[in-house]
C-alpha cells in the first residue's frame, strides 16, 4: 500500500512530542547536581532522597489502599450492573446513568461530591476519596465487561436455565466464568484510573490524608525538585510495565479500537 | 486477532440475540433485576444523581458568608453568569479548547491514518506507543513540560548554544495549548484509529482508479467516512480540555484563567458554592451542545 | 409495553427525585456554618466548651495542618516526647487552601490549624473556632505586649500568633542597576526587569502594592479605590513573569525573576547579591496565627500543643528556621545573633512591624477582592 511520505513528518513529529518530556525527566532524574536543568553526573542521589520522603511515602500508602479499595468495589458493583444491564433491563435511561460516571467531567464529579459530604456532615478520610473513585471505576469496569458480554456466548446460559437453574446460579455457573478476562480488563483499568486521579481526589480527601497525586501537586506547586524526577521515573516504570503487561494479557488495543 | 475476525466473531451470538434468554419474561425476573442492578443502581443513585441533583439545586440559591449555602431563592447567580467578566473566561476556555482540539486533530489524523497502514506488529507496538504516555502520571507530565520550558530549562539550554534565546516560553496561552494537546492527543488518535482502520480500501482504489488524485480522494471518499472518528477525538480532546484547571495553572502562571479554574476558586477560595454550581452547570451545557452534535453527526454517517 | 415499563421506571425516578430533596433539605437543617453564624452576631464563636486542666493528654491525639517547612520536622517525636501526645501533622499549600477546607461542611479530623490573621478572624466569624484557654496556656505570657492588641483579634481571644511580618520587594543586587524604593519599580519594572518580575496571587497581597502605591489603606473597601488598584494591576501585568507565592525564592536564586514581591522572611536575603526593601509608600503587618477547631474533640491536647509551640527554645527554631520573626520576646533574645544580624525579618522590632498596617478581613466586602483578583487573573 502507498504510503505518503509527508504524513511520515507529523508522524514522527507526534511521537518526539510525546516521548521528549518524558525522556528528560527520565535522564535528570539520575542528576547527580542539585539543578533540575543542567547535568552534572550519574547518580542515584535522588532515589535515596525520594526514599526518605516520608510525605510520598505516606501519600503512596494513601493512593494504594483507596486504589485496592475502590477496584474491589468497582469490579463486583460494576460487574453486577454490567450483567444486569444487558440481561435484565432495556432502559435507556439506565443505561445513561451507567456511562455518566465516564463521560461527566471530572471537576463537575468532585464539586457533586463535595457538596454532597458537606450536606451529609460526613468525616473526611481515605474512605471518601475510595467512595468517589468508584462512581467512575464502576462504570469503567461495567463497560468493559458490556463489551465482553457483548460477544459471549449466550446459549450456555440458555442451557443453564433450560436446566431449571436460577438467575444467580446461571450467574456464577456459566455468566462469571465466561467474563473473567473482561472483568480482569475492568479491574485493571478501575485499578489505574484510580491511582492517577487527581482533581476528584483533590476535592474529597481529607487534609490529613493525601493521596499520591495531591503530594505531587504541591511539590510542584512548591518548585522544581529533582526528586520529582525520580519519583517520575519510577511511576512511568510502573505504568510502562502494567501497560505492556495487561496489552499481553487483554490485547488491550483490540478493545479499544 | 484482527478486527474483522472480533466482527466476524461477534455477529454469530448477535444473530441470535432475538431470542436470547437474557430477553425472555424468566430472564428479566424481579430476582435478577434486584440482585444485578441494585447495588449498582442504589450506589450510583446516593453518590451519583443525588450530588449532581445537589450541585443543580444550588444554582438558584444564595451564597453563605463563610461559604455553603443560604436558601433563599435567587436568580442572581444566572444573570452573574452574563457579567462579561465571567463571559470572557468562559469563552476564552471555548477558544483555548478549541485551538488544542483543532491542532491535536491536525498531527493526530496523518499519525492514526499512518498506523492504520502499518504492517500489524508495527501498528500494535505504535498505537501502545500512543497510549503509553496516557498512563502515566498526569502531573507528571505536566511537570516534565515546566522542566523543559522554564527559563533556564533544556530547550532554553539548548538554544543558548545556539547563540539564540533566551526565550520566554512558559506562562503564556500557548504553553497551555501546547499542555492540552500533549495530555490528549491519544484520546484523539485513538478513535481516529479506529475510523481509519475500518475503511475498506478498495473504496480508494476505486476512486484512484476512477482517476481521482489522492488529494480529492480523501477529500470526497476518505474524510466523509472517517467523520465519525473526527468527530469523536475532538470530543475527547475538547471535553476534558474546556474543564481543566490544572494545566492553566501550572504551565499559565497564574496569568491566564479557564472556567475550570473559575469554578475551583468559586469553591476553594471564594466559598461561593452556588456561583459555582451555576458555572458547572454552564460547563455541563455547552458539553451536551457538543454531545448531541456527536450524536447527530454519528446518524448521518 | 410501553406503558408498563414506566410503570416499572417511575417508582426509581421517584426514589431518586425524593432521595435528592431528602438529603438538600437535611442539608438545610444540618446548618452550613455559614446558616448558623448570623452574620450580625460574630459572637457565635465565644461559646467555649469547658475543658479540664489534668486531662490524660496520652490519651488525646492531635492533627494538625501547617505550611509546608512552617514546623520542625521532628516536631512530632518531641510533643509525643513532652506531651505524651500522638501527633500528626499534615501540609497546606496556603491559606485558601485550608480555608476551604475548614470551610467546607466536612468534619476534617483537624485540630489545631495555622492561618493567617484575617483567616482567623473569619474563621471565628463562622464559629468554627474554639476560644483560647489562656490558663491552659501560660506560655502566652512569653509574647511582645504588643502581639496581644492585634487588630483581627484584640487580646487573643481566638487565636495566638505564630509568626508575624511584612511583605516587601526581594531583588538582585547584581542583576538591577538600581535598587527598587518604591512599589512602583515592581508594577513598572525597569528595562532590565520586564518579564522578570513576580507578585502574589493570594487576593489580599496581590492587592497590596498597588493599594500602598495610590496611598489606600489595605483594608479599603472603596469600589472607586479598589477600581484604581484594578487598573494599575492590569498595567502591570504585561510585565510579569508570573504570579507566584510559593516559588519566587528559587526563581530569584535561578535569575529566572530579578525582583518579585515577597514576605520578609521568604526573602533569602542573607545570601549574595540579594536583597530586601519595604517600599517608602509603607506595607502591611501580617501575621501567621494557631487556632483551636471547635469540631476539636482534643481540645486539652490542643492548648497543651500551643503552650508547647510558645516555649522560648520551640517558637525560637521558627524564627531560625523559616527566618521570620516570632512574637515572642523570650525566644527572640535566643535568636543567634549573627542570623539576626544577616536578616532584615529578624531585626525588626515589634514597635517597627506595627507601622505597617494590619491586614483583617472585610467580611461581605472580601467578595471585592475575590472580584478584583479574577478580573486581574482573566485579563489577556
């Protein structure tokens, strides 16, 4: 097939413009200078400052737990309402109401919310921000699981209820089994979606207990730190490997195209 | 797998979705219905539609002296929203997504419509490429953005040695164009992708053979099909980028402001919760404005 | 069919519709601080619960929220040390940030909060603060006399000061040709200064180099006056590198900003080539207080943790550390006197930090400077 050779500039032009920040980052986090602009020498000094940062430290701890959290809740709520969406109900508006979580801007989520645990007097803590995150990571993980759902086999369950077998029987039988790779997909996505957010986290953690992101925000607020550097390198570490992992896994690209 | 395989594999159960036990009287039962969409629908309800009902009725009440809410009704906020200097906020935010949609749109399509050419094991390691970047960490990104464009930055450095600059590059609108494009341009090539790659070929050798030049051929043949996936990038790309307040105000310096940061300050600093609901509800309309165009547009197609 | 499965659907609507009101109407009973405060009776805040001086303070834990780098590090092994006390102290980015916290509704789990003067002021305006205990807190006998006649809040009734001075314009020796007086030479730089400058964006100090430059009083509420200050901030703008308050000390070391707007003790002034000036047209007194929450269910703790803070030896590392003084005579004499002697901030005498006027909150008239500090950000 003919390929233009013009295309190939902002081709490449797109991945220079995505990959170059991040290379940077990657290089000067092994500065061994105090500059975050100009590079001294190898060193690791950063990674031992970052180490003993006991507010990241605390703020990846936080981010972990509401991220565990939000998944289990996400993945079993959003699972039940992807079956039941497209096994018990044909509501449209339902149907709306799934999606909403994953189309609804992120600031106009966390202003809802927090009226809502101002109205209610509830005490900040962790538990909000996991609460919060499962309004989108459900609806994430319902979609995901609607898709696989869309191409599972259906006469088993057929067969399963042709054999007298109920609703939640026929579920854990034939329906679980058959979503496992989807909900997986789900659960992950709910996973990572959680780790990274920021703005509704923003608004409904407690000043006490600040998740990974809101640390990061302020550092940066506060100036440009070296250990930020290390502490990107790492997380892109971390994110490169859970992508290329779950891409092995769910051929993630499949299902986003 | 390709797609066509996914397709081809997916329309043997739909066919025989028309007598799917899953739509039968049984399968639809009160049990199912309970036990499936409760707890989902109940969660979604208290922490979904309840605050967003919350926000909505804020709207037409006054603002509390040291924040929350009196309730006493108001139209105030809506005819605050007509102040020219939250008009202007508002419509510069229309005018800085925009710009960040149009220019992601532009690199975006030659990059999707390459991809779609690749041979396949290139094309899965392109577009994992695109999406990478995605996952990680926002601030971060926007972060490496402030390293590389500061005053003393590397792209300073580098044109020092040069004999050139030194440039002033961050805190202007153009840094936060350039943060915008750089946070979405994925959720813009993705769906082109997915356009792109669904075309049939033969349609533009059909038309090159009909004599058309490449440039008209994807002009009449290859833009009108791939529509649909335009129009979807620039939804992702322009959704999140008109609500942002994040990006204006690391990369803007304080300097310039969009109605996502007009509407975190009416909450943060101002204490001014129905202004702000009112601003977030200005937000949510101009994005259903979009929303329904999609859909529109998607019919047509 | 149809008809049927709206049947089925209303009910939910319904649940939902119901739900929201429910829960916006116990919003309402439930009172935001801001229903509960009558405006026109500050006085909300002076019910003072009763608090027991031989509390088991083991038995308390405390939570509090500071500026970043405000405390010392090891402050909560020393108060666990001394007060047998849990403490946890957790970070704002500044005052705003913790205002709309507190402000919010929520119940935060914080203790003891460190704002700024006017900040207190309102906070107790919203009753949202406990009085100060003063026989809980022997050590305010350490402060400057004149630190307890504070205009936001006379005789400490609600608040006990931390830290206290005055912004001024922080330059390079080396990189001016001349050094700034005046607050103009920051709103109309020299040649050499455009693009280089900085100023604050917190509304009140954003505000005040311009108001000090047209001889306005801090505290004005003039919508003529507050216009003018408008005007000139916009002027101004073109000139800017950006608005800042918390990054402008390294942007200075870098060179990247020559002259930015800054409070004294943040002005590393004690290094090469860099320098503090208080304009001729005057500046304000600010100062950085502790306040009790009343939601505090640690309230004894509390007092004990500001008696604690008030120590000469504790309150004496603040001044030594973040470099600003400290309204405390005893632990002012401890300062080593040759950090005092490179410092401008330590060297002022109470006496010289009252000639600048004290920054407090203008209640229903604040709303102003929230305005003006969105028009100057949202001008192009």
């Amino acid at each position: 097939m003919r390929r233009p050779r013009l295309l190939y500039v902002p081709f490449w032009a797109t991945y220079v413009f995505l990959y170059a920040p991040i290379a940077v980052l990657v290089v000067m986090s092994f500065n061994s200078g105090d500059s975050p602009y100009s590079f001294e020498g190898l060193s690791l000094k950063w990674y031992g400052e970052l180490a003993g940062n006991a507010e990241i430290g605390k703020g990846l701890v936080n981010t972990l737990v509401v991220a565990a959290g939000s998944t289990v809740l996400s993945t079993v709520l959003g699972t039940l309402l992807a079956v039941g969406m497209a096994r018990h109900s044909r509501s449209k508006v339902l149907d709306a109401i799934g999606v909403l979580p994953a189309v609804l801007p992120d600031l106009v989520l966390a202003i809802g919310l927090l009226v809502f645990y101002a109205s209610i007097r509830m005490t900040l803590g962790l538990h909000s921000v996991l609460l919060a995150h499962t309004v989108f990571g459900m609806a994430f993980v319902a979609a995901v699981v609607r898709t696989r759902l869309a191409h599972a086999d259906t006469s088993l369950e057929e067969a399963s209820r042709d054999l007298g077998a109920g609703p939640v029987t026929t579920f854990f039988r034939i329906t679980l089994p058959q979503l496992a790779p989807g909900i997986a997909a789900g659960a992950l996505l709910a996973f990572t979606l959680s780790v990274d957010e920021f703005v509704i986290a923003f608004f409904t953690a407690a000043p006490t207990e600040p998740t990974l992101p809101i640390v990061i925000y302020s550092m940066v607020r506060f100036g440009v730190t070296p250990e930020i550097n290390a502490l990107a390198t790492l997380l892109l570490a971390v994110s490169f490997t859970v992508v290329i992992v779950a891409q092995r896994m769910t051929r993630l690209t499949e299902s986003l195209s | 797998m390709t797609r066509s395989t996914v397709s081809g594999a997916t329309a043997a159960p739909r066919s025989r979705r028309s007598r799917a036990p899953g739509r039968t009287a049984a399968g639809r039962s009160a049990v199912g219905r309970l036990v499936f969409l409760g707890p989902g629908l109940a969660y979604l309800i208290v922490l979904l539609l309840v605050p967003l009902a919350l926000v909505l009725s804020y709207t037409i009440f006054r603002r509390g002296r040291f924040g929350g809410v009196v309730y006493e009704a108001t139209g105030e906020n809506f005819t605050r929203l007509l102040d020219p200097l939250y008009l202007d906020v508002i419509v510069g935010s229309l005018k800085l997504a925009s710009i960040a949609t149009v220019i992601a749109l532009l690199v975006g399509y030659p990059t999707a419509y390459l991809i779609a050419q690749l041979p396949r094991k290139w094309k899965t390691i392109a577009l994992v490429a695109i999406v990478l970047p995605f996952w990680t960490n926002f601030l971060v990104r926007i972060y490496a953005w402030i390293v590389l464009l500061s005053g003393p930055g590397l792209v300073n450095s580098t044109l020092g040695d040069l004999g050139l600059g030194p440039f002033e590059f961050l805190y202007n609108q153009g840094t936060i164009v350039t943060g915008l494009v750089y946070s979405y341009l994925p959720l813009m090539v993705l769906p082109l992708y997915a356009a792109i790659e669904k075309l049939d070929p033969q349609l533009r050798e059909a038309s090159a053979n009909l004599g058309a030049r490449p440039a008209r051929t994807f002009v009449s043949v290859t833009l009108p099909l791939t529509l649909p996936g335009v129009v979807t990038g620039c939804l992702f790309v322009f959704v999140p980028s008109f609500g942002n307040f994040i990006i204006p105000e690391l990369l803007g310096g304080g300097r310039s402001i969009m109605v996502g940061n007009l509407i975190r300050d009416q909450f943060l600093k101002a204490r001014d919760w129905p202004f702000g609901s009112t601003l977030a509800l200005a937000l949510l309309a101009v994005l259903v404005v979009l929303l329904l165009l999609q859909a529109w547009s998607a019919r047509r197609a | 069919m149809s008809r049927s499965r709206y049947a089925r659907r209303l009910p939910a609507a319904a649940l939902a519709a119901g739900l929201a009101l429910a829960v916006s109407a116990c919003g309402g009973e439930a009172a935001d601080p801001a229903t509960s405060a009558d405006p026109a009776a500050p006085a909300a805040g002076a019910t003072s619960a009763q608090l027991d001086p031989n509390a088991d303070l083991s038995k308390q834990s405390l939570a509090i929220s500071v500026w970043e780098g405000y405390t010392p590090k090891e402050l909560p092994q020393q108060v666990k040390e001394k007060l047998k006390t849990e403490l946890k102290v957790t970070l704002h980015a500044n005052n705003e940030e913790i205002m709309a916290k507190l402000t919010s509704g929520t119940d935060t789990g914080l203790d003891v909060a460190f704002v700024s003067g006017q900040y207190a002021q309102a906070l107790n305006e919203a009753g949202l603060l406990e009085p100060i205990h003063p026989e809980l807190v022997p050590n305010l006998a350490n402060l400057f006399p004149e630190a307890k006649e504070l205009s936001y809040d006379k005789g400490n009734v609600f608040s006990v000061p931390y830290t206290w001075g005055t912004t001024g314009i922080c330059y390079r020796t080396d990189l001016l040709k001349t050094p700034p007086t005046s607050w103009n030479d920051l709103l109309s730089p020299p040649a050499e200064a455009k693009k280089k400058v900085t100023m604050m964006i917190t509304e009140r100090w954003l505000a005040l180099p311009a108001i000090k430059a047209l001889g306005y009083s801090v505290n004005t509420r003039s919508d003529e006056e507050i216009a003018k200050v408008k005007e000139k901030l916009l002027a101004a703008k073109p000139n800017l590198l950006a608005y800042d308050d918390t990054t402008f000390r390294d942007r200075l070391k870098k060179g990247e900003a020559v002259m930015v707007e800054a409070w004294d003790g943040w002005c590393p002034a004690g290094e090469k080539n860099i320098d503090f000036v208080i304009p001729k047209e005057g500046s304000d007194l600010w100062v950085d207080t502790m306040v009790v929450l009343k939601s505090s269910k640690n309230k004894e703790a509390a007092h004990a943790f500001i008696n604690y803070i008030l120590d000469p030896k504790v309150h004496g590392w603040a001044a030594e550390n973040i470099l600003y003084g400290v309204p405390n005579k005893a632990a002012m004499d401890l300062v080593d006197p040759e950090l005092k002697a490179s410092m401008p901030s330590l060297q002022m005498t109470p006496s010289q930090l009252l000639q600048g006027e004290s920054i407090i909150d203008l209640g229903e008239d604040s709303v102003k400077f929230t305005r003006l500090a969105t028009e100057v950000a949202a001008q192009q």
